[in-house]
C-alpha cells in the first residue's frame, strides 16, 4: 500500500479529553447533550454538547483554542519521536464561513504553535466545514507524495458551536433541535490531529503504522443544504466515484461508512441518492454511523474523530472492520471523503 501512514491520533471532545476517552465514550454511547444557557424564541434553553471544563463564557475562537490544545497532546508522543531540528507542517481544516461567531484565525494559530512548543509551521487553512478536515488531509497526503512536507506531517480539524454567540445565531436560523425544528440538530464542538508519514518513513523514529489513507476525493454540491431546497447529492455522488475510481481501491467495498453529519433528514436523503449511484462500494450489509449520534454537529471537528473511529473499529470486536469510508459534506455545499485501512498490530 503507497498511501500515507497514519502514525499518531489525538483527539479532544464533550466526551472525552483524550483519544482514548473519546473513542472509549462513543463506543460506550456516552453523550453529553445539555441544555445551555441560551434560549430559542419560544423560551426554551437550546441543548448542545460541550466540553465542561470549559467556562460557559469562552468565546467561539477560546473554546476552539482549548480544544486544539489538548487534540495536540495527544500527538505530542509523535512529535518527541523526530530529531529536534527541522518543524512538522500543519494542515488545518476550519469552519466554513457564515455558520455561527467569527473565529479570530491568529488568535487561534496563536494557540496551536505555541503548544507546538516551536516545533510546528501551519502551512494551509481550509475553511470548509464538515468538507474542512478532508481538503487538508487531500492537501497534506500530496504534499508528503511530492516530498513538498517532508516525511511527517499533521493534519488536524476544529470546530465549536458552544459559544453563546454561536448558540444564539444556530437558534435564530432555526437550525437548532427543538419545538421550531424538531428535524434540528444539536450543537456540539470537537478537535483533532493526525500524524501522517510517507511510506517507510515511520521505521526510522520507532513510529506504530495504525492506518494508511487509501485515497481521498474533494467536490462540490450545487444545491447544498444552506439553500434550503431538495438536494440531488451530485456532489457526494462525485466524491464517492472519485475515492472509488482511485488505482489502490481497485474493485474492493467498503466494510463501513461514517459520516461527519448532523441527524437532519436532509443528510440522510443526500447520502442514500449517493448511495445508490455508488452501490459497488458500499459494504453488504450496510452500516452507516453519524458522527452527530454521539458528537452532536461539531462541524470541521467530525472529520479527525471518525477517522480515529475507524482505525479502531477492528479493534471495538468488528474484526472484518478494516477499510472505512469517511466523509462530511458542509451546509454550504463543500464535500470531501477519505477511505483508510486499519493496519493490524504486529
């Protein structure tokens, strides 16, 4: 296999602090979903899920920050591992545009290189949602091919919705779950890094193989949810082809799907059109997991969660569970999907 290596997850979430506590809670079904301070036009609090460490009066780019903080510790073990000359690039997927508070993007890189503790260079941002996390790992897997990134690189992804101001803009669109939407989602926040080496790479550091990227594929949905009108999925429907028509993929299905979505029924829609355009990828039977059943909608965040889901899969007693297709679509049309294989321990 020539994709890239994935040789580090850290992770950071309501449900857990740590990859481990993470992946543990979503295996267990733990939630955190609680009502917050904010009310809906009804008087009703607005239920979301967050980190309770956190103060309730973070703002949006404070509650990122944190998040990404701690994502980052748990890809530290990786980064001690490399010779101290020399910075690790990161790829960094944000949300897109539009979609609840202002994030204050230097205060927020600020963060992220000073947990670095010098040894990080972020070298491109994607602003694209739930498609965020997946044009930085398309970015990173080329430039680790070309050698533009060297041998290691980090892609990570982080999302909040649990800032007040976020809450109050989520309500007054009516996207929130409750008595005026009761096909809403619930806000959520979440943050992630991936260690990515080039093949072979991992051998010199004393590095563990726990996936590798088979492929990854970017489009566009023409008629995304942000319109509020009937999609067609002809931009999931693309990626889809694109990630199935790679060389390494061959003919192979899937053995699972996880997608970075919110429960709303217009995903559900979306993914079932596309579903049926791509049947030969598909595992038999199917399985699909939202990211939003345990997560709530933590946006970019989904992208690295699922993928440190999938890795582990195997390991959770599904040990068919090796090759996972993950993808995220963004309420403004963006989409991106990856399928990884779990690399069994030695």
């Amino acid at each position: 296999m020539s994709g890239a290596r994935v040789v580090g997850v850290g992770l950071c979430t309501p449900i857990g602090t740590t990859t481990h506590l993470t992946l543990a809670s979503l295996r267990a079904g733990l939630v955190r979903f609680a009502e917050t301070q904010v009310e809906d036009d009804l008087g009703e609090p607005v239920r979301a899920s967050r980190l309770s460490l956190l103060d309730i009066a973070a703002t949006r780019t404070e509650r990122m920050s944190a998040l990404a903080r701690q994502a980052l510790v748990g890809v530290r073990p990786v980064l001690e591992c490399l010779p101290p000359r020399g910075r690790v690039p990161v790829y960094l997927g944000l949300p897109e545009q539009g979609l609840g508070a202002e994030v204050e993007l230097k205060a927020l890189e600020a963060a992220i290189l000073e947990e670095g503790a010098g040894r990080l260079e972020l070298v491109k941002v994607h602003e694209g949602g739930r498609a965020a996390f997946f044009e930085a790992l398309a970015t990173a897997t080329r430039d680790l091919q070309s050698g533009r990134a060297g041998a290691l690189a980090l892609v990570g992804a982080v999302d909040s919705y649990g800032d007040a101001a976020s809450l109050e803009a989520l309500s007054k669109a009516r996207l929130h779950l409750g008595r005026q939407n009761p096909d809403g989602r619930i806000p959520g926040e979440a943050a992630g890094f991936i260690a990515l080496t080039r093949p072979g790479a991992s051998k010199s550091w004393g590095l563990e193989e726990t996936g590798v990227v088979l492929g990854t594929a970017l489009a566009v949905e023409p008629r995304p949810f942000a319109r509020m009108t009937p999609g067609l999925a002809d931009g999931l429907t693309e990626a889809l082809r694109s990630v199935r028509g790679d060389g390494v993929m061959g003919a192979r299905r899937v053995d699972g799907v996880l997608a970075c979505q919110p429960g709303e029924t217009w995903w559900g829609t979306e993914f079932s059109r596309a579903y049926l355009r791509n049947a030969g990828l598909m595992p038999e039977p199917l399985r699909v997991h939202l990211s939003g059943e345990g997560l709530g909608d933590a946006g970019a965040g989904a992208g690295p969660v699922m993928l440190g889901v999938a890795l582990h899969r195997a390991r959770w007693g599904e040990p068919a569970a090796r090759r996972t297709l993950i993808y995220g679509s963004a309420d403004g049309g963006r989409v991106g999907a990856c399928v990884v294989e779990m690399i069994p321990k030695a």
